[in-house]
C-alpha cells in the first residue's frame, strides 16, 4: 500500500535538553526516511490484531477501515488514551462526512474534507478537538449554489422577504457552525 495522507509535527515542548541535543527536532526528517518507517509500520501491523503497538520507540494507534489504514503515532511519553480518542475522532468524522463507509476511493475523492478534519482535530502536534460532531460542522462542505443577489429587487416587498429570509438561512448556519 501507498499512503494517502500523512502530517508529521515535531514535538510542540521540547525541553532544553531536547532542544540543544540535535538541530533536526523530527525523528524522520525526509521522505524517505518516513517512508521506510511507514513501510515498516504497514508490515508490522499488518500480522497485528490488536489497536496498539510499540513499534521505532513509538507508541502506534491504528484502525484498518476496509482498505485504508489510519494511523496515529506519539512517544512513548504520550498519553495512550488521548491519541485513542484521536483516532477515534479521526476515523468517526470520516464516516460522518463521506455518509459512508471510509474507503480509498472515497478519501482520495474528499482529499479537502480529510485535509480539514486533521487539521481541526490536531494543529502542530497538539490535540484542539475530538467530537466528531464538532469536527464535521467546522469543516462540512459550503453550499455547492449561493444566491445571485441581482436578481433580487430590493425595493419590492417581495425582494425585502427574499432578503430577510437569506439573512436568517445565512445566520442559522453561521451560528450552527459555530463561528
């Protein structure tokens, strides 16, 4: 298998003597040094039945959605249960906004609607959001038609009605986005 999508971060709090031991803060710094560890992963948890796995010094979360791998990765000093709620989050906002099951044709297709949903759940490497709810509201697709304002007259009490009514269709979804 080939990946899709992929983010790496560096770690957002180094401590001094992290800091100062090398310049290079990412323990994979080109792609093909993050493409033998993906390779390696995908061998490795490919025999695995389980969620979890210890694999590089790496504490490795991950969820098989018929051909699609998600994976989540942190140190061994992370926290297992919150990088758990992340691949939760992940995974269960995929399913809400494909409407579907998550499979490799369909993230390739809403490559945008994944691309957002990590980055709402997860900014630089630090964990902002894991209601799959919240999630999907912040990055739900615009409507796909917006309304040709000059064919409204204003001045006609019928073009006030049109006026008033996209008003509120556009507050009621501002305010259910929660922006």
């Amino acid at each position: 298998g080939s990946r899709i999508f992929t983010k790496y971060y560096t770690p957002p709090h180094q401590t001094a003597s992290n800091s100062s031991a090398s310049t290079s803060s990412s323990p994979y710094p080109d792609k093909t040094a993050q493409t033998r560890f993906e390779k390696g992963l995908l061998a490795k948890t490919a025999k695995q039945t389980g969620d979890i796995l210890l694999y590089d010094n790496r504490i490795v979360l991950y969820k098989m959605e018929s051909d699609v791998a998600l994976y989540v990765v942190g140190s061994v000093d992370e926290n297992e249960i919150l990088l758990y709620n992340v691949l939760l989050a992940l995974r269960d906002s995929l399913h809400l906004l494909f409407k579907q099951s998550v499979d490799k044709r369909t993230v390739v297709e809403n490559y945008d609607l994944v691309s957002l949903a990590v980055d709402e759940i997860c900014d630089d490497g630090v964990v902002l959001e894991t209601d799959p709810t919240i999630i999907v509201q912040r990055c739900s697709k615009a409507p796909s038609q917006d309304v040709n304002l000059s064919r409204i007259d204003p001045f006609s009490e019928q073009g006030v009605n049109n006026l008033a009514q996209l008003g509120k269709a556009k507050l009621t979804d501002w305010l259910r986005q929660g922006l």
